[in-house]
C-alpha cells in the first residue's frame, strides 16, 4: 500500500442465509475513512497514519435474522512507505 494513495477494505460475500445486512460500521486503527462509512465499502486516507507499520480495519454488520448477533470482521494491510 502506497502512502499517497487511499485504500479500499470492502465486503464481498456475506453469507446472510436470505437475510440482507442494513448496517456497516467502520473502524481504523490508523488514518482516516474519507468515504463509505455506512456501506460495504470505505475508502481509507492513509497519510495520517504515521508511525504505523499497518492499517487495520474492523467491520461490525447488522441486519441479520434477530437471533443472531451482529457479525464482526477485521482485515489488515501492510503500509509500504
């Protein structure tokens, strides 16, 4: 991951048995979301993440069937300065 460019963390399956998620909320240990807060997707400015060998972000999905509890993702990535 380049530092000038911002970076993109997405949802591409879920497996939601017949249930379509309504709710993304987005989490970064480092840089800031710039676009997509609330949808399968955000694009991520990586130029105030310095200091920080890697970006984490954290995903927790709602809409589900109501027995069960929302779903929570991480990914990670390397920043390459």
């Amino acid at each position: 991951m380049d530092k000038s460019k911002p970076f993109i963390f997405s949802i591409t399956e879920l497996d939601a048995k017949g249930y379509t998620p309504t709710s993304f909320e987005w989490k970064i240990n480092a840089g800031r979301i710039v676009k997509g807060q609330n949808s399968r997707e955000v694009e991520v400015a990586t130029t105030s993440a310095n200091g920080f060998e890697k970006i984490t972000a954290t995903v927790e999905v709602g809409g589900f069937d109501p027995s069960c509890a929302t779903t929570i993702v991480s990914c990670s990535t390397k920043i390459i300065w």
